[in-house]
C-alpha cells in the first residue's frame, strides 16, 4: 500500500510522540516500585476502572485487530471461534468461577497455586508448561506490528521485529504491572475510539451516508455462508469449530496474563467485576473488526491479500485521522506485548529461578522480562504465521494445566500425582501430535476428525481420575 510521503512523516511523527508518552508513563509508574509485590501486582491495589481495562487491553491486541479480521474475510464467521469470540467468553468464565477463589488466596503467580495445592513438583511443571507457551503469543504480536511498519514505513520485517522488542520491552522493564497497567488505560482508550470512528466511517460510506445503510449492505449482499458464526452443515465441522472455540474459551483460564490482573485487583469483587466488564466489552468490541472484514469484501472484492484495517483506514479516513487510527492499531498491540512479556517472565522470577540459587527479587524479574523477550523476537523469526502462533499458545496451557486447576479450586486434593500425571499427559499428547504435523486426535489412524483440544483435555482429566477417582474425591464449597 502506498502512502504520500507527508503522510508518513506526520504518522512517524505521533509514533514518536505517542512512545514518549508511553515512556514517561513508564518512569512514572516506576516511582511505585518498591518490591515485587508492586512490580508484578502493582501492590493489589488497582481500582476497577484500571483492572477492567489492562485485562481488556492484554488480550485484544494483533489477534483481534488483524489475524481475526483477516481471517474472517477469507472464511467467514466461523473462524471467530478462538477470537474475538473463544477470548471474550474466556473472561466472563473466569468473571464467574475463577476470579473469587484465586483472588483470595493471595498469589503472585499461578505456578504459587499449583505448589500450595499440589506441591513444589506441581509448581515446577506448571512453570515449565506456562513460560513456552507464551513465547508464541508474544512473537505473534511482534511479527504483526513488524508487519504494520513494512506496510507504512517499508522497514524490512527482520528490524521491524527487533524494534518492536525493543520498544515493548523497554516500559515494561521500568514499572512492571504499574507501568503496564497506566499505558493499557491510555492505549485501550485509542484503540475503542480508533474503531468506533472507522467502523462509523466505513459504514456510512457503504450505506451512501447512513451506517446502518452499510451494516444492511453488509447484511444483505455478503455471502450467507459466510455470515454463519457456528457451522451446522456437518457434525465434523462443528466438532472442529468447538475444538478451536475450547482452546480460546478454557485455554487462557490457567494464564498468568489473566491471573495477574485478578491478583492485582484490589478486592475480591473488584477482580470478578473486572473480568465480566472486559469480557463483555471485548465481545462487543471485537465484533467491530470482523464487521469491517465483511465491509472490505464488499469493497476491495478482488485483493484477498490486503490488511483489511490498515487498507480501510487509508482509504476512508481523512489522512490525519488514518494516522490517528493506526497509532490506535499500534497501541492494541502495544498493549497486548507488554502484558504478556510480564506474565511469563513473572513465572521465571518466581518460581524457576529460586531453585537455581538466591537471587534480588527485581533484578531477576528484569532479567526475566529481557529473556522472554529474546527467546519471543527468536520465534518470531521462525516465521509461523500469526494465528497458528497464538492458537498453539492457548492450546498448551488448556491441555497442560486447565483440569489440574479447576479441580484444585473445587475440591480439597489429596494427591499430589493426580495433578502431575494430568499436567504430564495433556502436555505430553499435545507434544507427539506437534513433532508429527497432525491437526487432529491420532490424525493417521482414525477417519474420525476430533480436536486435539478436545481429545488431550479428556485424557488429561483421565489421567487425574486414574490417581484420584471423583468417588474418593472432597468437594469442597467455593464461593467464586
């Protein structure tokens, strides 16, 4: 896409000035940071208004904004399922039956959960299952942004990469949750308004004028098959629609991204409230970008390989409100970056590095922060594609760590082994079906298609009633 040169000097113009502002954000939230508890909880001390909108901020970044439109405009509703969709009904799940209980038992990490349920065993496989699986979430925000500055500024994508690190990297290393945490609230605020403005936009001039003209446009003239959200053609489809529907909707339950915001909150009815109102408006929100996916095959029909945000901001937007939109674009990935360098890095502080030796406190959080980032900007040069990134780091803590959690927050375990033979066994059929390439549940030797989501989950849950059946097991009453 070409743009006039003016305007990639005003749009490198507010990137500076919009990072400046991020930095000195930074250096303020810095001035909080006087232990771990302020550097990866912000002290338990963030306010509803803050907590609902970091958590909103952590998730909707390259996936919702970009890879989710994208693939809607070449399949249709239907690939929604892990996000906006799967992500949104994630954390009004977590609104309901996590938030309460994890938030009143005074943790820093999830792998703290594990060692305080199941033991230091536990703790140590959670931690070696939930920092990988990051990696691939954080290197797809990485390459999506590198591809957004190829797009406008022609930097090649392996600098564009390392800038993006770099960038991310630095705020983060400054304030910790604090920091990420103020810039979430200034970045969220751009990109809702971001959208708003050119999901009005567009409309209205699909509709001659009139958005709900548009949205009637949209309604009318798009492909009925592709305006089908959950497919009922064929029972395989919808077994592999739910499948990817679970990782989005289970998967992330178990993550320190989310978990952190839950423990930071500062009451226990702040952390569930929080959860909901995110999960609401990242539902309603994330609608926006797939409605104008749906508009672009309208408009541009003949370039399936164009970045439909990108190019319908360039195209209907006056030309400083385009740049304002993509300052948007690039906070929601912004955003999401910082957040999940934090999450993993949080872990490796907490409960790796300890067992190697002692160590300050946050200095090896900061270190932790610079390695995640490094191992990330690694994976990003890989080159996997977005999607397939993101959906592998949801899928691995769903199979690993989804049953082990959910049982220890209702019941009072006895077991210790039940906890680990789980965790072994989902991560375990998770990694033979990755070496191999197969999509599904033993793809060679079975007709039937079943999501590996699906299958593994079962056989981790299994794996935990082998070592302690349900009959055996005390219930306990939690109120979430």
């Amino acid at each position: 896409m070409e743009i006039e040169p003016s305007l990639k000097w005003l749009l490198g113009v507010c990137i500076v000035i919009y990072l400046i502002v991020m930095y000195v954000l930074g250096v303020i939230a810095g001035r909080k940071i006087h232990d771990v508890d302020d550097f990866l909880v912000a002290g338990r001390k963030l306010p509803l208004s803050l907590a609902w909108m970091t958590l909103l901020a952590t998730w909707f970044g390259a996936g919702t904004m970009l890879t989710a439109a994208d693939e809607v405009r070449a399949g249709g509703l239907q690939r929604a399922a892990l996000d906006p969709l799967g992500a949104g009904t994630c954390l009004i799940l977590a609104a309901l039956f996590v938030a309460g209980p994890m938030w009143r038992m005074n943790l820093l990490t999830v792998p703290d959960f594990f060692r305080r349920k199941f033991g230091p065993t536990a703790e140590l496989i959670s931690s070696l299952i939930m920092v990988p699986s990051y990696f691939g979430w954080i290197a797809a925000q990485f390459t999506a942004l590198a591809a957004v500055l190829n797009l406008f500024f022609d930097i090649p994508l392996v600098w564009g990469i390392a800038l993006v690190a770099i960038v991310g990297t630095g705020y983060t290393l400054m304030g910790g949750m604090w920091s990420v945490t103020m810039t979430d609230a200034v970045q969220i605020s751009l990109v809702l308004i971001g959208l708003l403005v050119l999901g009005t936009v567009v409309l209205s001039e699909l509709g001659g004028g009139s958005p709900w003209g548009g949205l009637m446009r949209v309604g009318q003239e798009t492909d009925p098959q592709r305006l089908v959200l959950i497919p009922r053609s064929s029972l395989s489809e919808l077994v592999g629609w739910l499948g990817v529907f679970v990782i989005g909707a289970l998967g992330n339950l178990p993550g320190q991204d989310l978990m952190q915001r839950v423990f930071s909150s500062n009451s226990q009815r702040t952390a569930k409230r929080a959860c909901f109102v995110a999960g609401v408006m990242y539902l309603l929100f994330g609608a926006i970008p797939l409605l104008l996916a749906l508009a672009g095959n309208l408009i541009f029909p003949g370039d399936a390989e164009l970045n439909i945000l990108p190019a319908l901001a360039h195209s209907f937007l006056h030309p400083v409100v385009a740049v304002i939109f993509v300052v948007a674009l690039l906070s929601a990935i912004l955003s999401t970056i910082d957040s999940a360098i934090l999450s993993p890095a949080s872990v490796l502080a907490q409960n790796l590095f300890p067992r190697c030796g002692d160590f300050d406190p946050l200095r090896s959080n900061r270190f932790a922060v610079l390695l995640v980032s490094v191992c990330s900007v690694v994976l990003a040069y890989v080159g996997e594609s977005a999607y397939e990134l993101l959906e592998e780091a949801y899928l691995l803590t769903l199979v690993g760590l989804f049953v082990p959690m959910m049982i220890g927050l209702y019941s009072i375990p006895k077991n210790s082994a039940a906890a680990i033979a789980s965790m072994l066994v989902g991560t375990g059929l998770w990694a033979i079906h990755f070496v191999m390439g197969w999509e599904s549940f033993l793809q060679p030797w079975t007709t039937m298609t079943v999501p590996l989501s699906i299958a593994a989950t079962l056989g981790a849950l299994l794996a935990y009633a082998a070592f302690d059946p349900p009959w055996r097991t005390v219930w306990a009453r939690t109120n979430a």
